[in-house]
C-alpha cells in the first residue's frame, strides 16, 4: 500500500475521507482475492473483476491525493 505507515496511520484516525478510501481499497482488494482463488470465471465474473479493479485503482489514487495534499500541508 503507502509506505509512510506511521503517517498514514494519523491520517486513517483523524480524516473520515481517508479512513473511507483506506476501508474501500482494502474490500475491493478482499473481494479480488476472493475471485482470483476461482479456477474459471464467467464473462459476467471477468467484467466484474475488471470493474473491481479500476474501482480499487481509483480508491488508491484518491488515498494519494489525500495524502499528497497532507503532506504538503505538514
């Protein structure tokens, strides 16, 4: 994940929008993991998997904008 972990760890306690991205990130990354332990998927699972993934890559560069954004103003 974001490798400043004590940083990141203040930010999860002190800013909802964050902990919210952080929370996401880490369901969308379970519910992959769920899926990739499946030998075969439907094609209705691989669009599904497809927009798990853009949905967790999204919630990832939201996480680095709040964090960017925090550590510009620290």
């Amino acid at each position: 994940m974001i490798k400043d972990e004590p940083f990141v760890n203040r930010l999860k306690s002190e800013n909802e929008a964050f902990r919210k991205w952080v929370d996401l990130h880490s369901e969308l990354d379970a519910k992959l993991h769920e899926m990739n332990r499946l030998k075969y998927l439907t094609s209705e699972e691989n669009l599904e998997k497809k927009r798990l993934q853009k949905e967790k890559l999204y919630a990832k560069d939201r996480m680095h904008v709040i964090l960017n954004r925090h550590k510009r103003l620290n």
